[in-house]
C-alpha cells in the first residue's frame, strides 16, 4: 500500500466505524476510469455496485446536477417540486402508468413497499411477505429481517416480525410458506448480492400465477437490476411478469442518493398525506440527476448497448473457462454479470484490482461485474485481457 493510500487508511480507522473493507482511495473518473490518490488508472467495472449507469462525469448528468445546485439545492415536500413530479412522470411512462414516491435509498424504498403491501392487505388482516433465501434488500432492521441470510442478521436479534422465507427458483416452497396472514411475495428479478442468480422464466410466471390464485400482492426488488441494467428500464419487462409494486435507486439517481416505490395507481390511492413521508426523499438535484440518466439512456441508445456490451463481457469470460477449470459458470443478464469460480472470489477481485480492473464479488465463490452501461468496446477488450492476466496470476501453472 502507497504511502498516500496509506495515511487515508488511518485516517478511517481513527475516525469511522469499522463497516467497510476498503481497497484504493478513488479521487477521479471519467466515463468507466477512474483514478486513485496514487494516481493509478483502473477500468471501473463496478459503476459504483450498478450506480453510475452513464459512467463517472457523464457531461449530460453532471451539468443537470450542477445547474440544479445553484439555484435550488433542496425543497421541502411542504412545497410543489417540479423536478420530483417530471421524474414521477417519465417513470410512469417508462411503467405503464404506476405512480410514484421518492425516498434516499434502496432499503428506505423497500421499507415503504412494505408498508404499502401491509396497507392494501391490513384490512383482511394480512401483513406477512415471503421473500427469499440468497436475496437481499437493504440493512435497515425490517429490511435485515427481508433479507434471509444469517450474514446481515447475525447480531442485530430480535428480527421484526412479518416475513417467511422460500427458497429461489422453488415454486414449491413458495407455495408452502402461504399462509392466512400473507400479503404478498418479494422477490429480485436476479439476486444480485445473493450470487448473481437469474430468476428462471417458469418460476416467476408460476409465482405470478399463484398470487392471482392467491390474491397476493407481486413485489419486485429492482434496486439492482433497474434503470437498463439487463437491457431493458426495468428486468421484469423481459419476463412477461409485470409486479404491482416494484423499486428503484442505485443507478436511478446518477450517482446521488435517490430511492423510488413505483405502484400500481389504485394501491398507491390507498395513501393520504401523513402515512409516508421522508425530508430528503425527491430532492431536486437528485431527480434532476435521474431525469438525465433516463434522457441519456435513450439519447444515446444504453439499453441496446448493454445487451451487445453484455454479449462482448460473457463471452470474453466464456472463453477464460477453456483455460482455467476454476471458472465454474458465468450467468446473469446484460451488463450484470456474475462468473462463479471454485475457490475465492475475493482473490480474484484483489488480483484485477492490482492489474487495473475494479470488479467485486457476491457471495463467497462469485466475482461481479456491473460496468458502466456506455462502456466502449474498447474498453471492455482492454478489461477482459488484464482479467484474463490476473487468472493466470492466480491459477496458471
């Protein structure tokens, strides 16, 4: 470690809580580099975990935050915010009709998905949602007891009640955990912290299926996966699956923090002023953000190329297999791709990070990536060999 890194390493140690496990001390970025107080150069195949989907400094997003800043950084929802309502709208189109509320984050949004689900069924009495094994949706405590991993609870005991676990992929033990007081099924269109896992096709129309039969409500988690990061606005569009309430944040907001619960105009109805509520949520410079992601995602035709840079990545990483057997798999969708390998995939993480490739894992056995979705070709080519380096590095005779 570089003497530079070195003094802001202690500098965390002596004055933050010991949450995070940080590697390099990033100061700049431009499109999908970025650069760290040493000056090295990294191809960013993170995006920030699937935040900055027109990359570092896109000039389009940057100038909208910029502008907004100088006139009005923050507005209180006492008040009209045009920003929040031109956002609210576009997102409606991009849904079919769904209306919206902003919050700061993916879990804050999670949290008032829930409460909307718990509110739609209160009056038969129905508050239970399933959600599953391997996923995860955000740290605060309702959203650690969602979230079904022994990793994100472990401590924080007693968990809040109201929720049942299935197993992924399992439309068994979706029906099984049924009971009297549920609501509604939450799930991840593809666990993205769980492993990468796709949901299969006939699972997650059985599970659309079973909660018409059911009378339950359909809540996707798309804090991951939206905003074009398999290809389309939203995963659950390539499924033939549309969710009654779905969320949103990550890469919705362009880098700032910004969170959104999108439902159904008759569920949202329910609602009056009071019963949720939030002093950040929609803030100007944020939803000014989000509005030119949506316009550059179009623009400049990101949803495609996610698919075809999506290609490009799976298949460069298809290829290292015939090499190096300790590549097991490579699943995922568009430009959220995970490669499980055999052994560590932390190792592997800190052997591109020391070639010049920023990628992060999910799970104990699977290296994530998730670039920019305006990557280049170019880049994408450079990537792949140093990945390909640092696997010789680490399984190379």
């Amino acid at each position: 470690m570089s003497n530079k890194t070195d003094d802001i390493a202690k500098l965390y140690d002596q004055y933050l809580m010991p949450t995070y496990s940080p590697a390099v001390a990033l100061v700049s970025g431009a499109g999908s580099k970025v650069v760290d107080i040493d000056n090295m150069q990294y191809i960013d195949l993170t995006s920030g975990i699937a935040c900055l989907a027109c990359g570092h400094c896109h000039p389009a997003v940057t100038e909208a935050i910029v502008n907004q800043a100088k006139v009005l950084p923050h507005l209180s929802n006492l008040y009209y915010n045009t920003n929040m309502v031109l956002l609210a709208q576009a997102l409606s189109r991009l849904s079919g009709g769904y209306k919206a509320f902003f919050a700061n984050s993916g879990a804050e949004a999670n949290e008032n998905m829930i409460k909307l689900a718990r509110l739609w069924g209160h009056e038969k009495g129905k508050y239970e949602v399933i959600t599953f094994n391997k996923g995860f949706h955000g740290r605060t405590l309702a959203m650690c007891a969602a979230t079904a991993q022994d990793k994100i609870q472990k401590g924080f005991d007693p968990m809040p009640t109201g929720f049942a676990y299935a197993d992924y992929n399992d439309l068994d033990s979706v029906k099984a955990a049924i009971n009297e007081k549920t609501v509604a099924v939450m799930l991840e269109p593809i666990q993205g912290e769980g492993g990468v896992i796709p949901a299969d096709e006939a699972f997650l129309k059985g599970v659309a299926d079973l909660c018409k039969e059911k009378g339950l409500l359909l809540l996707m988690d798309e804090i991951q996966t939206g905003m074009g990061r398999t290809g389309s606005f939203f995963a659950w569009e390539q499924t033939g699956v549309k969710p009654d309430l779905f969320t949103l944040a990550k890469a919705l907001g362009g880098g700032l923090p910004l969170g959104a619960v999108l439902a159904r105009p008759d569920i949202a109805d329910l609602l009056h002023p009071g019963m949720l509520g939030t002093t950040f949520g929609g803030n100007p410079c944020a939803c000014a953000a989000a509005l030119a992601v949506i316009t550059t995602i179009e623009k400049e035709g990101l949803l495609e190329h996610a698919k075809t840079a999506g290609e490009q990545l799976r298949e460069g990483l298809e290829a290292l297999m015939d090499t190096y057997p300790q590549i097991l798999e490579v699943r995922g969708r568009g430009l959220l791709i995970g490669m499980v390998v055999e052994g560590s995939a932390k190792e592997v993480v800190d052997s591109c990070r020391m070639g010049g490739v920023l990628c992060c894992t999910a799970g104990e056995h699977v290296v994530r990536f998730l670039p920019p979705l305006n990557i280049s070709e170019k880049d994408l080519e450079e990537a792949l060999e140093i990945i390909g380096d640092s696997l010789e590095e680490l399984y190379g005779e």
